[in-house]
C-alpha cells in the first residue's frame, strides 16, 4: 500500500479510497473485491492484485460481467513466496 501511494504521490494522482479493496489472497475474496469495483458507475480500467490466485477471482468477475481482459480491463498478479 504505501508504494502504491507513493506511486500515486510521484505521478500527482491524488490517493482514492474507494479504489482499494483490502482482502485475502484468495481467488474467492478477490472475485468479490472484483466485483464490487467493476459494478461501481466509474469501473476502474486496471486491477492490480499482490497474487495470481487473486488475479484469477478478478478474471472469473470480469468474465462474468461481460469485461474482456485486456481490451476492457488490465490485471496483473504477483507471484507471492511463502
């Protein structure tokens, strides 16, 4: 999260709460994070997720609201090591 902000910060992106979802790194949690922010009236045009299981709940919301990935929507995983 903070490089996320600072990410923001650096580009002159003002912080958006309503664009961060917190959840767990399940496929299951992600699907629901996902689709609670691609139902929203200004849909986001990225997700990033910190793990492929999580990237692949957003790729099951995208499907099923009708989203295709990457012409409707851009995610990306991150591989996480225990």
């Amino acid at each position: 999260m903070e490089g996320y902000r600072q990410a923001l910060a650096e580009a002159g992106v003002a912080f958006d709460p309503r664009l961060v979802v917190a959840e767990t790194a399940s496929a299951a949690d992600a699907y629901r994070a996902a689709l609670t922010l691609l139902r929203a009236a200004e849909r986001p045009t990225a997700l990033f997720c910190f793990a492929d299981r999580m990237a692949m709940g957003v790729y099951h919301a995208a499907a099923e609201l009708g989203l295709s990935i990457p012409a409707d929507l851009s995610s990306s995983g991150s591989t996480t090591r225990n």
